[in-house]
C-alpha cells in the first residue's frame, strides 16, 4: 500500500512539474551556462598566456646552448601561442 501511495505522488508531482515547465527559460539557463563557460576559458586562456610569457622570458636569459635547450625553448614558444592567440 505505501509503494501505491508513493508511485501516485510520484506521479503528481512530475505531472505539476511537466505543467509549469518552460521551455525559454529552458534555454535562457543554457545559454547563460554556456557563456559562463566562455568566460571562465577566457581567463584560463589570459593566466597561461601570462605564465607562458613569464616562461619564455625567463628561459631565454638562462638556457644552455645545446640542442635540447632549443628544442625546450621551441615547445614553451608553441604553448606560448596556443594561449595567447585565443585572446
């Protein structure tokens, strides 16, 4: 007897809620959830961009002259645009 009472304020409840659901308020939290997004990958995109610019500097002034150093240095280069050309 209590499953059946249960499964009928199951039932009613999501019926209420089928009845006041609104599609463009749907779409709304979707959209506002979506240029959150955007923005929190913008400002991860503007800190790397910062560290990678600190990096490469840094690296510059201390690297050995071998071809290794040279090959580190291309690699920060390479993350250094892949940030800083999203902004």
């Amino acid at each position: 007897m209590k499953k059946i009472i249960l499964l009928v304020a199951m039932i009613a409840t999501s019926l209420l809620a089928a009845e006041k659901f609104d599609p463009e308020m749907w779409s709304a939290f979707v959209k506002s959830q979506e240029k959150n997004k955007l923005s929190d990958e913008q400002k991860e995109n503007e800190r790397m961009c910062v560290i990678c610019k600190k990096k490469v500097t840094q690296y510059k002034v201390e690297m050995r002259d071998d071809d290794l150093a040279i090959a580190t240095l291309k690699n920060y280069e390479r993350r250094l645009n892949q940030y800083c050309s999203k902004l």
